[in-house]
C-alpha cells in the first residue's frame, strides 16, 4: 500500500525545498547526542510544535527504524491499530514500513492488530516522518495507532513492542507522537503538564496514570508515552530528559488558551 500525504501543506510544507528548509530551520544537527530508546515529542504544525519536535530529535543517535506511536484523531480502523507493510510518502521521498518487526509485534500482541484504515487520515505519525527523514533519508518504521481506552493494555502493549524488539535483536527508537494540555491557559497547562513529564522522567507509568487522572491533564499523549514507557523500561531504559517544553502561545503570542507540547528522551545505560 502507499500512504499519501495527509497534512502536507497544513502541518507542514508541501514543496520538498520548502520543507527540507523548514526542517533544517527547526533542528541542530551539532547538538549532543545520547543513546534514546524512546522519545516523546509533539505532532501540531510545525510552526506550533516544530521548534520542541527539533530540539529533541537533534539529541539522538539515530537507529534504522523507529516505532512511532500516536493517538487516534480520526477514530477510523481498529482500536489498536499498527500497519504491517507499505510506503509512506511525503515530499521528501518515500518511508518504508519495517515489515518483518511491524509483523512480529502482531503475533506477539493479543491487542495491536494489522490494520491500514486507522492509518489513512491521521497525522500523529506522519508529521515525524520529515524530521526523521532529514536525519536518515532511508529510515525505516513500524506505524501504531492507539485508539481505546485502558492503561493496562497501553503498558501491555509496551512489553509486547519490547518481546519483539528483543527477540528479533533490533536496535530501534520508539517514539510517543503526543501533545500535552489542550486549551488552557498557559499557567494552568505549564504546571500541569510538568507534572506529568516528570513522572515520564521517572520512567513511572501507574503514576503518570494517577496524575493524568487526579489531575485530569487533557493530553493526547498519555496513550502512547504510557506504551512507550513500558517498552523502554524492557529495553533498559535508565530514565529520561525533558530536552524542551513550549506551548503554542509562544507561537501565536495568545496565552489565554494554549496547547503544550513536550519533548523527552528516554536514555539507555
């Protein structure tokens, strides 16, 4: 199957000059790196979300494939959706789906079903393609959408990514596609949501679950960064760095009603 663009010339540009350039304009390619196993970083328009999504991807070394993971907008396909062969297009070129992992994660998972509906009109996972591709222009991935509920089958999920990754004896990064507080003032979002990094930082899935409840934190994340945690705590993840946090009214200047957006590294020893 080939993947179209579905937000090329909304979330991001969709001429390939233009692009390369946003891009280029967004990360720093002399940045520090770290060994991540998991990362979690925002999909809003570039202009919002691009300068954290940058910042972090720049501190990574890079790996052959990463398995990005984001939350349902569309509410299309199977609640638990990772799509097992194809191509991804975008102005940079083509992404190749890693089929032999994305296949041996679904027999491993009872949850995560092969599935390509989920896939057609959701931009969590395509917006991190551009970046990726500046990077390693023949990045490989493993795309997984989670659209139902429960924080037991989200860290479930994570293990089974983990089971297979080891099994097959892969190097990947596992990246959380997610924003943070949605439509809250700016004092309110920043405060709550850096009580939820810091419970990522801590690598402490139940309670990320407890705060994101107590607190009732209106953020997308929360579904794949629980996986994430999971899967990177299995692949010896030893804890995690906020690399940068902004919202979208550092963007626009509006600061009555904004949308957090957080970037984490999840290090191996």
């Amino acid at each position: 199957m080939i993947r179209n663009p579905y937000v090329a010339g909304y979330f991001y540009p969709a001429e390939a000059v233009e692009l390369k350039a946003t891009v280029a304009g967004l990360v720093d390619t002399k940045a520090p790196k770290v060994n991540a196993i998991g990362l979690l970083v925002p999909h809003a328009g570039y202009k919002y979300s691009g300068p954290v999504t940058g910042a972090t991807i720049s501190r990574i070394i890079f790996k052959k494939t990463f398995i990005i993971i984001g939350p349902s907008h569309s509410g299309l396909g199977k609640p638990f959706s990772i799509m097992v062969e194809g191509t991804w297009q975008t102005p940079l070129g083509n992404v190749e789906v890693d089929t032999g992992l994305a296949r041996a994660i679904v027999s491993t998972s009872k949850h995560l079903k092969a599935d390509v509906e989920a896939h057609r009109e959701e931009h969590a996972v395509e917006v991190q393609l551009p970046f990726l591709q500046y990077f390693k222009p023949d990045v490989r991935i493993v795309p997984i959408i989670i659209g139902g509920p429960g924080a037991d089958i989200y860290r479930e999920i994570g293990k089974d990514i983990a089971r297979a990754v080891k099994e097959l004896g892969r190097e990947v990064v596992i990246m959380a596609s997610g924003d943070m507080t949605h439509r809250e003032p700016q004092a309110a979002a920043k405060e709550k949501d850096l009580y939820a990094v810091e419970a990522m930082l801590n690598l402490d899935a139940d309670e990320l679950t407890r705060r994101y409840k107590s607190r009732r934190i209106s953020m997308c994340a929360y579904p794949p960064v629980s996986c994430v945690i999971s899967a990177v705590k299995e692949l010896g993840a030893t804890g995690g760095e906020l690399v940068k946090y902004q919202t979208s009214g550092d963007a626009t200047g509006d600061y009555d009603e904004v949308v957090g957006y957080a970037g984490v590294i999840f290090k191996g020893g």
